[in-house]
C-alpha cells in the first residue's frame, strides 16, 4: 500500500521537454549519466547499431515561439471539466457515446489525453486558415515572467522578451499561427490510434507551414496525401487572373504502413462462361504500346494449339511479354485465341490474381461547392448563420475512407458541427455505429450579425443546434424506414465544458504545510463543483467522460466508484464508515478498487491517516493491493 500526494494542476515542474524527457529516461536509463546529463553517443549506438544512418539533413522547421509551443503541449490543464447534467439526462442522451464539449480545444484535449489516447480512428480537422479576414489571431492568457519562460522554454531571455511581445499583442503572424497548431496537433497524435489517421482543412495561406509543421509532428515518413477539392466554379475577384478555387486537405498517420479503405472494387466486368476452374476472368489487353523496332523481341507470331491458326505481331503495338513467357503462358491456358481466326488474341485475367480488391482512392476528391453546403446547413438551420460550413458529403467520403462502423471519430473545431453531421448520416446509411466527439469554444457570435439576432449568442449554440436538428431528422427518416430496425442507433450527444479551476488555498502558499492548510468549509463548495471535480478527476484517471461513475453509500458517507477506482471528495468521513467501507472490501463481490483517491481539502488528514493505516494493516479477504492518492 502506497500514499502519494498530488497537485493535478501543477505546472511548476513542467518544461518544454520535461514529458520527452520523462520517456526517454525510463525507455533508456543507459543514455542519462549520475547528473542527469544526456549521453549523446550511447543513443548513436542504438540507432545505428540497428542498421539506421545518421542522416546528415540539418533542414527543418523553426519559428518564434517553437519552444513555447513545446511548453504549452507538455503543460496540464487549467480548467476543470463539467458535465451538464440535465441535456445528458435526457432519455435520448442518457446511454450515448457521442461528445460535444465547449471550450478551448487545447485544454479539451489535454482532458482527453488520458482517457482517450490510442482511441481515436479518425481526426478531422478545419482549423481557422489564418488569411488575414478569418479572425485568427494569437490567444493565450497565460502570465509568464520573463526569465520564467526563459527557464521553461530553454530560450534565451532575448527570444523569452519576444515571445511574450507576440503572444501578447494579437498577432496573426505565421509564427502565431503554427505556435497556436503546434500543441494540438502534438496531442492529437497522442489521442490517434495506432492505425488512426488525421484529415486538415487548410488553403494556401498556411499549406506549406501546415505540411512542414505535420512532418515535425507526425513524421515526415507517416505522410499519406494531400487531396485537393473544388470550392466553388470561379471567382470574378480572382488575383493574377487566377481564381484559386480549391482547398486542401492533408493526412497523416501515426505509422507508415497505414492505407486508407478505397473503394471496393465491384468485379462487374468478371465472369465464368466457360466454368474455368481459376473461377471469374475478364479478357485484357496483351499488346503494349510499342513498336517493332523499339522492342524487337516482342515481335513474334503465336500460334493457337487448338486450330493451328498463327496470329501475327501488329509492328505498332507488340506484344507484353517475350516468346517463352507467352508459350507458358498458352500453355496454361492463360491466352483466349478468337474463335473464327479473326481479331486478336487476348490475355485471361482471373479475379484471383487482381493483386487489390480495392479501388485506391484519388487525391483529387471532387467539387464540394461551398455554395450547396452553405445551401446544405441552411435548410437543417432555416438561416444563414455560419460561413462557409463543410459538406457533410466530403466528411463522408473522408469517413468511409479511414473509419470502420464502430470507431470514434474526433473533431475539435468543430464550428457548425459538419462532421458531427457527417458521422450520424454514414451510420445512418451503412448501418455503422461510430462516434463523435466534437469541441467548439464559446466564442461570441456578432451583435449586427444574422445568426446573433436569431438568438445565437456564441458558435457553440450554433454547434449544438445543428446536431440536435440533424439528429432530430435522421431519426424520422430511419422511422419511416421499415426494413431497417435501428433501436440501438445513437442520436444523442452529452454536452460537458471546461470551467475555471477551484480557488485553490494551496495555490496561495509556497509549500505544502499540513499545519497551516485550511480545509474548505464545507457549504463552499457547491454540488456542481463536486460534480466538476469528480468529471475531471475521472477523465484523468483514463474513464471515458461517457461513462458513469456509480455512487456507493458506506454509513453515511457518499463516495463515486469506476473502473476500480474509488474517489472520497466530501467531508464527514467518519471511522464508522471506514468499518462499512472494509467491509464493503470485504462482501461485494462488484466492489474491487486498486486506488483510492481522496480530495485532500475536504478530507481532515486524521482520516487519511487513518484510512492509510487500516488499508496497511488490514488484509482484505479478497487481497487486493489498494494505492491511496491524497490528490489537490
Ligand atoms: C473553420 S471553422 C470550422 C467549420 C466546420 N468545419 C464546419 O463545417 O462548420 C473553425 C471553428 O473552430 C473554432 N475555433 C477556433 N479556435 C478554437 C479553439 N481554440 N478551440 C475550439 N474551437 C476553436 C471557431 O470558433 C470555428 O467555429
């Protein structure tokens, strides 16, 4: 049994490579001397001991504010996550694995790490593109001195100066932007499977910084494509008489032997006419488009075994293959001569040797006007509120090619919700049951604009309106559909947000003093805050946010159970309910938590002390080793 003590906001140890750091010591002890230093030629002898060269490119991505955005992917978070309990106790919400969060993505994501990491099968992405009209501008309210960020970001106090000038003045720079990407995409990649692949919008403004950013983030060798798409068919206000009406999208994955679905190929043309024993075959071309004298020893006539009949070689277009291979080749019946002696004789491909049974997908993905998906979100909102929304159809076409029918897909800018969207259609049309998780910060919608007057303070409000009418549709569409039995379809979503951390009394103290901690009184806290503390403790302890943790009563006390962990957040812990919470140890067989985790400004530290012992001395009867966290 072992008592440990946590802050979970505590960013006073984090560095910007303190969590790189972390990995690379436990993974490789032998690299790091007594002092901690770095032993640059022990890790040279892993890598190359494995047949891997140094490579001697010294090319790569820089920018002010590189470190900083290191920093910031390593930091915890700064905000509690809340439920709200009444959309999610909904009867068409209350069992759904679908997520719509409010805030920051950057600390959304940081919530999901645990939880969610290696979960996500697909991440689509429309982040702001940053073209000087779109809003984008740096954002961070983060208060750092000086020689305090100096110290974090390992910068010198020259480039720290700098730094904190931009990230204060509302810059919309290329170095604002990829220091805003940087930490999200960085723990994104975090929350991908191993064979998840991510999808981001971008257009020219910021392509080139995205994709070079993408391969410091991912890899440049777990590069899939870029595809292009058709926004619109032409624009009069054109720049160098050229209208620019595509955008892109790029993928990555975390692994470089990840493909993405295709299509499957149908096989129409393949038949059985002549019962074969290899089974389906279609006739193929068995000339090549060269001539006689280019490839002279693809000239030659062949003969049909059967009727004697010779065919010669046309002197344009020779055949495929030299003259052995092509008597192997009539000998195994490979070769359809034609039956009258007329024509050309033909090459026999089977089904079996077609080496894919997929059709690859082209990186040219079509026309997905903006004008028809601005059309698309009007008629499920009745107005015109949100700017240039994605079609739900290029969503799907980017769904069906890197999820299957069970997977979450994640989408943290989530604006009109098209992805959302994209994801309840697909199941709806292929049967399939994936999930969403969505995040749109609450940012204010215009007072002079349409979507404010009618009645849509922030996006989110948009967010949520879109898929809650989405939904509302698509499940009268499957109602009238009776072929189809869809109970168990997922049409509900719970809505959780991020909200300002407790006033910690640890907070305003330089060191942890049992003597002089002032516990909470007991009515500050309010049921919301235990509820935001208990949401936010469980997400970090990797429960999934959809999942309940149950309440269990012992005396009097009530503590919230899951996943093997038990959590104490209210006081009045009495040495009563210690009895009953053994004995509960003891007797239920659904009860078998491996940490205990107690809220220690609730919680008098004679209870935790008492707890500790009882656990250390006690061997329960079902001997389970239980860790006790006293976390802040
Ligand atoms: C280009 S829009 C996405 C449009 C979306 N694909 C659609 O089809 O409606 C980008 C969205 O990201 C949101 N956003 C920007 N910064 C954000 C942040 N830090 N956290 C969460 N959402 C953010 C914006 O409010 C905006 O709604």
């Amino acid at each position: 049994m072992s008592i440990t003590e946590e802050k979970l906001n505590d960013n006073s140890k984090i560095t910007a490579n303190s969590k790189q750091l972390e990995i690379l010591k436990k993974n490789f002890p032998n690299c790091f001397d007594k002092d901690g230093n770095f032993i640059a030629h022990k890790m040279e002898e892993i890598v190359t001991g494995n047949g891997l060269e140094l490579s001697k490119e010294s090319y790569s991505l820089n920018w002010l504010g590189k470190s900083y955005a290191r920093l910031l992917a390593n930091e915890n978070p700064r905000t509690q996550l809340k439920e709200d309990k009444k959309h999610n106790q909904q009867e068409e919400n209350k069992n759904s694995q679908n997520l719509l969060i409010k805030g920051d993505n950057l600390e959304v994501l940081k919530h999901l790490k645990n939880a969610y990491e290696n979960q996500i099968k697909m991440i689509y992405i429309d982040p702001p593109y940053n073209t000087g009209g779109d809003g984008f501008v740096y954002n961070d309210d983060r208060k750092f001195g000086m020689e305090e960020l100096s110290q974090l970001a390992g910068v010198s106090l020259e480039e720290a100066k700098k730094i904190l000038e931009f990230t204060a003045s509302n810059s919309n720079s290329h170095s604002a932007w990829l220091t805003f990407m940087y930490p999200r995409l960085y723990i994104a990649r975090e929350l991908l499977k191993e064979d998840g692949v991510i999808f981001i919008s971008i257009d020219d403004n910021e392509a080139s910084q995205l994709k070079l950013l993408c391969d410091e983030v991912f890899g440049e060798e777990n590069f899939i494509a870029e595809f292009i798409w058709q926004k619109r068919s032409g624009a009069n206000d054109s720049k160098n008489l050229v209208s620019s009406d595509h955008e892109y999208i790029i993928s990555y994955s975390k692994r470089q032997d990840i493909s993405l679905n295709g299509t499957e190929k149908t096989f129409a043309n393949y038949k059985n006419p002549d019962d074969d024993p290899l089974g389906d075959w279609t006739s193929g071309d068995l000339t090549c488009n060269k001539t006689a004298t280019e490839r002279p020893n693809l000239y030659y006539p062949i003969t049909d075994p059967e009727t004697g009949i010779t065919y010669e070689c046309n002197k344009n277009r020779v055949w495929r293959t030299v003259k052995s291979k092509m008597e192997q080749l009539i000998k195994d019946k490979k070769i359809i001569f034609p039956k009258s002696g007329n024509g050309t004789p033909m090459y026999k491909r089977h089904k079996s040797e077609v080496q894919s049974l997929y059709q690859p997908m082209s990186s040219l993905l079509g026309s997905y006007l903006n004008a028809n998906s601005t059309k698309e979100l009007r008629t499920v909102l009745g107005e015109q509120i949100f700017s240039y929304p994605k079609s739900t159809k290029l969503l799907k076409t980017l769904i069906i090619s890197a999820s299957n029918q069970d997977d979450i897909i994640l989408d943290f800018f989530a604006g009109s919700g098209t992805t959302a969207h994209a994801v309840m259609e697909q199941n709806k049309e292929d049967g399939g049951s994936r999930k969403y998780i969505i995040v749109q910060i609450d940012e204010l919608t215009d007072k002079k604009s349409e979507a404010y007057n009618a009645g849509y303070k922030t996006i989110f409000d948009i967010t949520k309106e879109r898929i809650t009418r989405a939904s509302k549709k698509i499940k009268e569409e499957i109602s009238k559909d009776v072929t189809k039995d869809r109970s168990d379809y997922d049409l509900g979503f719970k809505i959780f947000e991020t909200t300002p951390l407790l006033e910690n009394p640890l907070d305003k103290m330089d060191k942890f003093d049992d003597n002089t901690l002032k516990l909470f009184e007991p009515t500050i806290l309010t049921e919301d805050d235990f509820n935001a503390l208990l949401t936010t403790w469980k997400v970090h302890d990797g429960i999934k946010l959809t999942d309940e943790l149950k309440e269990v009563t012992f005396k009097e006390y009530k503590a919230y159970y899951g996943d093997k962990k038990v959590y104490f957040v209210h006081n009045g812990f009495t040495t009563e309910d210690l009895k009953e919470f053994i004995k509960k140890l003891d007797d239920d067989k659904s009860f078998e938590p491996n940490k205990l985790i107690v809220f220690g400004y609730t919680f008098e530290s004679k209870y935790q002390r008492e707890i500790s012992e009882a656990l250390a001395s006690y061997t329960n009867k079902k001997s389970i080793e239980i860790d006790m966290i006293v976390r802040y």
